[in-house]
C-alpha cells in the first residue's frame, strides 16, 4: 500500500534480524492519521525512490537510507557474489557449517558491521522500531540511551584459573545485562539493545567481548593456558579497556618520549603504499624515514595509532602488566620540529630521494643530536651512507683547439678526481663507493648542472671540450660551476655585434643588401673561430649570394682545395645560374650526371664541386679520399634523420669548414636539429641517446621550456636566422586571405559517408586500443576526408558530380589571369593538380606544371618567369616548396591546408621573396564544414609550441588528444 506525498507521512527505521547477516535496518515512509499517529500504510523506501519523499527528509535520512541499501542481502550479494545466484543459493553456499567459505563469511560481516556502526550514530535523533514477524515496520518503538555507559572488566586470578567478567554501569548505576533477553545489534563498535533501550559505550568496546556474557555471568581460564592468554587477550583488553585485576598487577608506566629516526635504503617495490606516488622512473631507490619514541625501555614507532601500549611481565610468582599512556603533546611537537626542517611525515614515515635525503641528514643531523635526537641508519638497509660535507672544484682553461677540464670533488676527508663522476652523471646513479666502503650521494643538483659538461667531453683520462662549446663554458662560469680562463680572442663569442667588418671580394658581381653584407661577415666569424655555421635566413633571403660572396674570398684568399656544395637534384640548375651572375669567376665542377668522371684529382682544378645529395651519397667512398676546403649543404633538412645513409655518409666526408644552409632547421623533431648540427659542430649536443632523452623527449612530449631555452642557448652561436619582417624592409606586402568554399550536394554525401565510417571505427579503437595503435587509421580517415573536401574524384574514380571547390578555384583563377596577373597553384596532392589541369584545358589556359616527377624544372621555372602567355603554374608542395624563385607570380593559390603553416609560408615565398616588386595576394582556399575548417581551428589551438625548435605534421599527430579526434570528425 502505497503512501501518498500530498498527505503527512514520517520515515522509520526498522530493526530486523537476518538469518545470515545478523541484526539490520530497513527504511520505511508511514502514512500519519490525522490525529498525528503512524497508520499502518507504509511504503519501503530506497535510494531509487528517496527524492519522492523528500519534502520529509533531511541530509541524514539521505546518508541513512543509502547505507541501508548497502547491507539488504541483495546488495551483499551483488557485490560479494561473482555468479548469479538466487539468495538462497548463496547463502546455503557460503554458511553451510561445514563446507562454508569462512573467508568471504568475515570479509561480509566487516563489510556490514562497518556500515552498521554508521546507521547507528546516524539513527539518534530518528523514529526507530523493531519490526514485527509480519513485516510491520513500527511493531515496537525503540529509544536510545542519551548518555554512554561504560565497561569494566575484572580479571581474578587464583590457584586454579582466572575468573573474568565484565560490569556495565549507566548513569552511574550498575546495568544488570545478563539473562536479561539483551541482544548486541553492532559490534564495531558495540551497541547493545536491552528493554527497548539502545545502549552505546565509551572507548568503543568491541561487541564480540561482551557477547559471551549475555547469558553467561564468567570465563574460567586454566593456569594451563594463562600466559598465552595473558599475552594475546589480556595485554589486548588493557590497552583499549579499564580493567580491575586481583591476583596480578597493572602499572601506569610515565616517561618523556624521546625521538628516534631511523633511515633505510628501499627499492621502489618496498616502497609503502602511502607514498607509491613519490616513485619516479628517473631513481627507483629510496631513502625511508621512520620515527620512534623511546619510553623507557620501550620503542613505540610513529606509525602506531593506539595512544596506550602494554608490555607483560612474567615474574615468579604473577604477572605485571606495564601499561604506557604515549605524551601526544611532546610527539606532536616532535613532528612539528621535523616538519620546519622539511621532513613532512606521514603516519610517522616519509620516502625521500636519496641525494635530498642525504643533504637533509648533513644539514640538520648534528643541531637534532644536540637536541637528544637519535638518528641512525637502520640494520637492514644493507648499505652504509656518507653523511657529511660534499663539495666540488671544477676549473677550466683553453688549449689552442680545446678547453681542459680537471677538478676535486671532496666527501668529507676524501678527494676524488673530478673525472671519476663521468659514468656516474651520464648514467644518473648517485651512488659513488668512498675508499672506505661506505656509499658517498651524489648531490642531485650535480646531474643537472654537470651534466652536459660529461656528455660533450672527451676522454677517459683527461676531460677536454671542443671550442664551440663556448656557451657551455660560459654558463659554468656564470653559475659559478667552474673557473674559466681563456685568452681573449674567444670573448668575442658572447656578443655577435662584435663581429668584425669583411672585404667583399673583388670578384663579385653585384651589391649585398645590409643583412646580407652582416651574414656575409656571419660567415666569415665562424670560420675564423674554426666553427660549423648554420644560415638559416628565412626563403628568399638570399642566402645562396651570401655563400657564394663567401666562397669567392676563399677563392681570392688562395683556398688550399675545391670545396663540396651538396643540394637536392632540383637546386642545381638554380646555384649555377646564380654562380654565373654573381660570381662568374669562380670554377665550378657540375659533378652530376651519369656520366660524371669519378676522378677527385680533377678537384684541384676548381674553386667549388657542386652535386646533389644522391650523388654524394653513392660516392661517399671516394668523395672521403679527398680533404675539402667547405663542405656546404644546402637545405640541410636532407640530413634530419641521422641513421639515414645520407647523413651518415655526408658526416664521414671532410673539411676545414663546414656550413650548412637551410630555412627550416627542424622539420619534423629536434632529432633534425641534432642531425645537422653533429654534421658542422661535432660533439655539440652530445650522442643521439645524451641528446635523446636530454632534450628531444622533455621537449616534445613534455613541452618543457626550460630544456628549450637550454637547447636554444647551446646552437644560438652558430646559427643565423633572420625573418623577413626583420630585414627585407624592401619587400612588398603581402595580404593573405581563406575563401570559404560550399560543397555541392553530391560531394556533401560523399564526405559524410566518409566521415561516418572513420569516426565510428577510429573511436572504437581509441577505447580498445588507445591512441598509439589508432594513429595510421587516423591519418588514413583524415587523408581521405581531405581529399573528398577537394574533390570527391580524388577518391571515387567513378564519381559524376562536381566539387564546390573546384568552381571557386577555377572562377578565381579566371579572373586573376583576365586581369593580367600570374599565380602559383599548390596542392599536396598530385591527383589534385591533374584535376585543375583538366578544367583550365577545357578553358584553353596555358599553365606551366611541376610535381616530383618532372625532368625539365628549369625550364618550367623559365617559361613561366618569361612567358607572358603562361600565367598560371601548378606546383606539387613537396616538389616546388624550397628552392624556387617565381617572382613573377604575385597571387598564390593553396589548396589544401595541413597542421604545419611553416609548409604553407615556404610555398608563399616562392613568389614573396627578393625581387618582387608587387603585392603578393594569397589565398587558402577552405571547405566548409569540413575537416579543413577543424584543421585551421586546431591549428590554432595545438600548434602553440614552446619555440619555433619544433613544427611537425608527425608531432602533431602523435599529440592528438581523444577530444581533438573527436573535434576532427564530428
């Protein structure tokens, strides 16, 4: 029967007992008469149906009635059952009283009696009633005791046994419980009902000691079992309880605690549990910290919650049970001392490093001892720590081509060579075995400060640094890690505006412009210095005229050998053009071509070889026979992945000098950085496994700004980049603009049948696979969805409708040309190319073309720069992205766009560079509602990278969070 809301009602607790699970509550809402009594209309009420009732029901009814929930046999079942079983089932299964699992029975009844003794406090001020053998929920009314009682229990010993017993007073009063029909409805911690009345205890008695007493008055124990007993039960009960005993005694022991710290070696897997989160993957192994108090003879730890402890004595004739009261007040002032010097303790313990904890213990341990501190290392840690003064001595000087380095490090009375820490900073173990056995710390700043200083050294014996760690040096003296003495010469390497002024060659043809005339004397600063450069202008600065200004002094200087400019195939055409215009007096050997004499004796006979990096790379062998004057790369990202064969046979080639050129130093990872700053600058940035986790991991995957800032200091001396907002002050302006273009009907379903398919299978792989397996897919859905975006036919070589794209493209196009106007069209898609190749056929546009695939670039470049009638070229990204001047073209198309702007810029600066004399209109060109507008979104978003040091399609994508997937294809 139902109880209804509009009318008063009251919730009631009921008081049953299961057959299984003993004494528990049911929740019930009863309808009230209008006199203000309870009827017999009630309704069971549960979490489920709770707010119903709420008008009725306060914070507390809430937490009781969930609690509640949690102990009907149900739910016990739900939650302990890993099978389906019906109730009786269950607990036929778990309570048989032979075969009953005695484990799962006590894992319940903890369970239950833990939420039991919470109903109970909660149940105070509430209507309570023992229900009826029907169901009746308010049979009879229950009320609880408004004070505690309290528990005595009394121990007589004689010469046969001991007699023990408990008392129970009340207000006073003794409280006559047994035989009474009394009944223990919690034990933890006890509640007991006797006369309708609901009695609770002080000191939290366990219900399970008054128990046997219910209908019981003592407990005989036999002298034979006694002192087991006395050890496990007794002791036990006069810790928690006040007990009265006749025939042994019990003292009250009072002392001043004094403090005791032990320290122990742990590895990570003994770590407790409580600070598992202070385990990195840098350092497994711990310190451990656990306090003590000494109370006379007794040492009670930290960690130990109980404020009373009991010791037995057995003398002669009895026992003594030494009963100790702990001096909270002095132990919290303990901790608090401990906690000003920074050691935070948790239940008594803390884990530290071992590099901190070592400094603590020398900063703190002999003020501590002062103060009747005992602080020792404990017997099990196995190892015998140094505690005391560490100090290091690092002086360096330079040696015609090198810094030498030699140092001190002292613990305490001994002196190690400052060399003998090499393996031990390189590998991060902190560990350094003192001559006298014991284990010497590593102070943990050491790793980060000296660090580098291991890494880039040479030698086992003796530590020298190549000249162009300079910044290193620098630093180390700045910090006041090292003394430094140097000559003079190299002081001009901490500010580049003392760059000193050079000649330009007489033969030189032609007039740099001011930042180029300053790169050209860039140039020369590095080679004086005998260091590797990098000029990496931004395009279409000029640093081809730079190079080849450089290259004509070395000629006019008397250069001892040729040198070796290596570049792509498609650039060779353009160095020679530019050779002939600016310096047409320089011997150049074209070493490419099938047919090329492999002879290096021919070298001698010219001021530069020029050849591509394929080239190169097949006559590695004998192109290393021959010691070159410069070694210059151009677009020096050829060489990014350092394994490839290209950057391992260009890195065996030699030189006086080494340059390298390009416009975007890193492409894809910091590992691109290192590949071509190892080519000029040998050593500069340590090995690829120093560089690896130093520097590429924190700053990729961490996005951490202090490793950019230090990786950023290290290759600032030796490289040059300028923007073109910075110098080319002559540059016309450049206007950008994205044409939002609508899909046509067909195209729209194409997408979003596209879309659907990726999204549903990309998803449910994020969730069973994560996102490291998902990626190919991911790139796979994306590549697609873009080229429907741009035409549905990239696809779908069956596909008979148009592109909205396309219209916009080619409507665009015919009026930039009607206008006289040139324009460059980029797509990354080839497919893409060959169809606006099809639509300008059909409207008799001349165009120029140029993809991987093409042969005749040159002319291609020079048709389109001279023709008047070719007004439009169309130009693959990877193909035409570098290398290329159109400044004939002053509008730039971009058809797709991708995570990497830098891409899109390059492309821009085919026609935006040197040499332009109108504005250059650009114009991305943007599908609407459509993973291109996601893209431009995210690249916003997601490519704020901590420097310009990374800008990667492969970065980002790798850095895709479930949320940006999801943003993508939705």
């Amino acid at each position: 029967m139902n109880v209804s809301t509009t009318q008063p009602f009251q919730v009631v607790y009921s008081l049953f007992e299961h057959e299984y699970l003993g004494f528990l509550f049911e929740s019930f809402v009863v309808q009230i008469n209008t006199r203000g009594q309870l009827t017999f209309q009630h309704q069971n009420v549960s979490s489920k149906n709770a707010d119903e009732f709420a008008s009725r029901l306060d914070a507390d009814d809430f937490k009781l009635i969930q609690l509640i929930d949690q102990i009907q046999q149900d739910a016990v079942i739900k939650k302990f059952s890993p099978k389906r079983l019906s109730v009786v089932d269950f607990f036929l299964k778990v309570y048989d009283a032979e075969k009953g699992d005695k484990p799962l029975q006590e894992k319940i009844n903890q369970y239950v009696q833990a939420r039991m003794g919470k109903i109970m406090e909660l149940l105070r001020d509430k209507q309570v009633f023992v229900m009826g053998k029907d169901g009746e929920p308010t049979w009879k009314k229950l009320s609880f005791a408004p004070e505690k009682a309290s528990v005595l229990f009394h121990f007589r010993r004689n010469e046969d046994n001991t007699h023990y017993f408990p008392t129970i007073k009340y207000a006073g009063q003794k409280l006559e419980f047994m035989y009474k029909n009394a009944a223990l409805i919690c034990y933890e911690p006890a509640w007991l009902m006797l006369n309708d009345i609901i009695y609770s205890f002080e000191k939290g008695i366990d219900g399970k000691k008054l128990q046997p007493f219910l209908n019981r008055k003592f407990i005989a124990i036999p002298r034979s079992i006694e002192e087991n007993y006395y050890r496990v039960f007794v002791t036990q009960l006069v810790e928690t309880a006040d007990v009265y005993a006749k025939g042994f005694e019990i003292r009250t022991d009072k002392y001043t605690p004094k403090p005791q710290l032990l320290f122990s070696n742990i590895k990570a897997a003994n770590v407790p549990e409580l600070f598992a989160d202070a385990i990195t993957d840098r350092e497994p192994d711990k310190i451990l910290f656990e306090l003590s108090y000494v109370y006379g003879k007794s040492i009670v730890s930290a960690a130990e919650a109980k404020k009373v402890s009991v010791d037995l004595e057995k003398t002669a004739e009895s026992y003594i049970f030494h009963r100790l009261t702990r001096d909270t007040t002095r132990e919290k002032e303990i901790c608090k001392e401990l906690g000003k010097r920074g050691l935070e303790l948790k239940a008594g313990r803390t884990v530290m490093e071992k590099g901190a904890a070592v400094a603590w213990l020398a900063a703190n341990l002999p003020e501590l001892e002062s103060k009747d501190y005992t602080i020792k290392q404990s017997d099990k840690s196995g190892k015998h720590y140094f505690i005391g003064d560490v100090a290091v001595e690092v002086g360096i000087t330079e040696n015609n081509d090198w810094f030498d380095i030699y140092g001190i490090v002292r613990f305490g009375e001994f002196e190690i060579p400052f060399i003998k820490l090499k393996n031990h900073i390189l590998t991060k173990n902190n560990e350094f075995i003192l001559p006298n056995g014991q284990v010497g710390i590593i102070p943990d700043e050491w790793f980060t400060q000296y660090i580098e200083l291991f890494a880039f050294a040479e030698g086992d014996e003796q530590l020298k640094l190549r000249r162009h760690h300079m910044a290193l040096v620098n630093d180390l003296q700045n910090g006041n890690l090292a003394t430094v003495t140097m000559n003079r010469k190299l002081e001009k390497l901490r500010e580049f505006e003392t760059i000193e002024d050079q000649p330009m060659p007489a033969g030189f043809v032609g007039e740099l412009r001011p930042y180029q005339k300053a790169g050209y004397n860039w140039l020369h600063f590095v080679q004086n210095y005998k260091f590797g450069g990098c000029l990496a202008d931004d395009m279409g600065l000029g640093k081809t005229v730079q190079t080849l200004a450089m290259l004509q002094r070395r000629k006019e200087n008397g250069a001892e050998s040729a040198s070796l400019l290596v570049m792509p195939t498609s650039l060779v055409y353009n160095w020679l053009n530019e050779a002939q215009k600016f310096t047409p007096n320089l011997r150049i050997l074209n070493y490419t071509g099938t047919y090329r004499e492999k002879n290096v004796a021919l070298f001698s006979e010219y001021d530069v070889v020029l050849t591509s990096y394929g080239i190169m790379r097949l006559d590695a062998e004998l192109l290393k026979t021959y010691y070159f004057d410069y070694i210059i790369l151009d677009e020096s990202q050829a060489i990014k992945n350092p394994d490839s064969t290209t950057s391992r046979s260009v890195r065996e080639l030699k030189a006086r000098h080494r340059l390298i050129l390009t416009g975007t130093p890193v492409e894809n990872s910091t590992m691109d950085l290192w590949a071509q700053m190892s080519f000029i600058n040998p050593g500069l940035l340590g090995n690829q496994h120093f560089f690896r986790n130093e520097f590429l991991k924190p700053i990729e995957k961490d996005k951490d700004e202090h490793k950019t800032r230090r990786l950023h200091a290290l290759i600032k001396p030796f490289i040059l980049r300028r923007h073109k907002s910075q110098v080319a002050k002559e540059l016309p302006e450049k206007i950008e603009h994205t044409t939002f273009c609508k899909m046509t009907e067909e195209q729209e379903l194409a997408y979003e049948e596209t879309k659907s398919y990726y999204r549903n299978k990309i998803l449910k792989s994020l969730e069973e696979n994560g996102p490291g397996n998902t990626q190919f897919m991911l790139l796979q859905g994306l590549t697609k969805l873009r080229q429907i975006a741009n035409h549905p036919l990239m696809t779908d070589p069956g596909y008979e409708g148009s592109s909205g794209k396309l219209k916009e493209v080619i409507h665009k196009t015919r009026d930039v040309v009607s206008k006289g106007h040139k324009v460059l069209i980029f797509s990354q898609f080839v497919k893409h190319l060959e169809i606006i190749k099809r639509s300008l056929d059909k409207r008799d546009i001349s165009y120029t073309y140029l993809d991987g695939n093409t042969k005749n670039r040159h002319e291609q470049v020079e048709r389109f720069q001279k023709d008047e009638t070719i007004q439009v070229f169309l130009i693959s990204l990877k193909a035409g992205g570098v290398g290329l001047n159109l400044t004939a073209a002053d509008y730039v198309f971009i058809l797709d766009p991708w995570w990497n702007p830098a891409v899109e810029a390059q492309a821009v600066d085919r026609a935006h560079r040197i040499g332009q004399q109108n504005t250059v209109f650009t114009y991305k060109f943007i599908t609407k509602d459509s993973v291109e507008e996601k893209i431009l979104a995210l690249q916003n978003r997601k490519l704020q990278l901590v420097t310009d040091l990374i800008s990667t399609d492969e970065t980002i994508m790798k850095s895709l969070t479930k949320e940006d997937i999801d943003n993508l294809l939705s």
